[in-house]
C-alpha cells in the first residue's frame, strides 16, 4: 500500500512537521541519504509546462542519489496519435517506478484514477486549478525559517485568484497548520461562491489598501491566462504591486512564473525583504525531503 499526496490533506500536522525538519537536515548537509534509498527511481511525468517544479524535482531526486527519468508529454509523445492522458499515466506506471511525480490539466478521469491506484506512489506536482501541494508545503517552509513571531503569519493573495491552484492549497494548508490567508482577487478572478463551504479564508478583501495593511506576507499571482474561457476574463486588467504599496513589514513572495509589469511592477525585482529566491531554493530541499519520506514509508 502506498502513500501519495494528492492535496495537502492528504497528511497531518505531524507528518509536515518531520518534513520540515526533514528539509532544514537536507539544508545544513546533516541528512545522509541511506543505500536503500539509492536504489530507487523516480519518474517525472508532465503534461503541462514547468520550469521551477520539473527542475526542483530533478535536482532533488540528483542530490538524494535516486535514478531520475523526466518527461514531457508534448508532439513527440502517442498523445498526439489519439491515446489518452489516462492510457499514457497507466503507461507511464507500467514502467516501474518506485515514486511518480505528475503535473496536468483537470481532467475528473485523471484524478479519479490517480486516487485510485494505491499499488503506485504519486505525488501532485500541479493539477489544474484545483492543487499545487508542493508549492504551498515549500512557502510555508520558506517563511517559517524567517517567522519568529509567536503569532501565525498573515498572508494575502492578490491577483487571478479564480484559475489558481496555488491559493486552494494554502487555503488547505493554513487550515492544517495554522496560518492565516487573506484573499484579494482581481475583478471577476476570485473564488466562486460555493468554494466557500470548502474553504475558509481568515478574510476576503476588495480594497488592496485594506489588504495590505492586514498583511504580513504578500504573495501576488500571475493571472494563468492559459485556462481563461470566457471573453469577460481575457479582458481582465491588470493591477500591479506597487513598491510604494508595500511597508516596512511586509514580506514578498510570488510562487513563480512572474509575468514583471502585470503581476508586479519591475521595481519590486530589488525589494529587500524578497522571499522568490528562497523559495526557488526551499523548492529542492522540500521536495527532497518529501521524497525521502515518502520511499521511506513504502519500504517499511
Ligand atoms: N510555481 C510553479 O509551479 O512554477 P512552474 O510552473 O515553473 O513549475
């Protein structure tokens, strides 16, 4: 029986705590990856396109000492001669991978059968607008090592709120952990309103003014013009970060691919209290350490 992380409910507190702690070893050089753990395989699996998670998953499959394949699933593949998503995952599968990290569209039948097949260790490596759980767990990681105050973090994000997997994960992951998240979507981009029965956000903002100053962490999203369907979104206006917006307080952070001038003004690349490095890098040590864990537990 295998263990995967499809959304970030899938663990509890405890289990992102020894990640973390997992994470901050890996980080100093105290973590030794074991023999055992060297023999493995892991299969990167992406339907979409990636840069900072493809990359990360690689590298910290590399650094643990595990045999890495990555794929696209692009022209080059028998996707484009008719077979389905579903047939190519279970081909994919079929070539005996001890872990399988997967990015794609929403597709009902995908994630029905990605639930279902419990022989096969998965990770979620970003699935539509409904998960992106590696990228909450790695933000959270990220300010937690800068977070010293005894209070819980307030974060707010701004911008496509609507096509982003990236807020319904925090919005799960608060509510396992702890923190707060503050909502401030652009016009017509925001939530629907029966998500609100899933999720609770600590408050949903239309004032920026407003949001700001309840802000500690700031986190703008790019709008994910690649899922927009109706007219009314493609002719969305952008609203930029201002540095003058931002207080001494307030940290940045932007879960990546930044679209400079849309989601935030080009001034805000020299901010001082800028988390986006950190964060690509807390994305290798976070993903190894899930790693880790999770080939551990399925060689139990
Ligand atoms: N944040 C994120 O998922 O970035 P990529 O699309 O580059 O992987």
């Amino acid at each position: 029986m295998s263990q995967s992380l499809f959304t970030v409910s899938d663990f509890d507190s405890s289990f992102y705590k020894r990640l973390f702690a997992r994470a901050l070893e890996i980080e100093s050089g105290a973590y030794k990856s074991p023999q055992e753990l060297q023999s493995k395989s892991l299969g990167l699996l992406f339907f979409e396109p990636s840069s900072r998670t493809n990359w990360s998953f690689q590298k910290a499959g590399l650094d643990l000492g595990l045999r890495v394949m990555s794929t696209y699933v692009d022209e080059k593949t028998s996707l484009s001669k008719g077979e389905s998503s579903q047939d190519t995952l279970e081909l994919f599968i079929n070539m005996g991978f001890d872990l399988i990290v997967t990015r794609s569209k929403f597709e009902d039948q995908l994630k029905d059968f990605f639930l279902k097949r419990t022989d096969q260790t998965f990770i979620n490596a970003g699935f539509g607008s409904f998960a992106h759980p590696t990228q909450a767990l790695l933000d959270a990681y990220t300010w937690s090592k800068d977070w010293s105050s005894q209070e819980a973090p307030k974060i707010l994000i701004l911008g496509d709120l609507k096509h982003s997997r990236v807020v319904r994960s925090h919005l799960r992951l608060a509510s396992i952990l702890g923190y707060q998240v503050g909502l401030c979507p652009l016009s017509g981009l925001g939530l629907e309103a029966s998500e609100y029965e899933e999720f609770k956000p600590s408050e949903v903002f239309e004032s920026r003014e407003k949001a700001l100053d309840w802000a500690d962490i700031v986190m703008p999203l790019r709008a994910q013009k690649e899922r927009f369907l109706s007219e009314s979104q493609k002719s969305y206006v952008p609203k930029p970060l201002r540095a003058d917006e931002l207080k001494e307080r307030h940290w940045l952070m932007h879960p990546g691919p930044i679209t400079w001038g849309e989601d935030m003004e080009n001034e805000l690349m020299r901010y001082s209290k800028s988390l986006i490095s950190q964060q690509q890098k807390s994305g290798v040590t976070c993903r190894a350490a899930l790693i880790s864990l999770l080939l551990e537990e399925t060689t139990k």
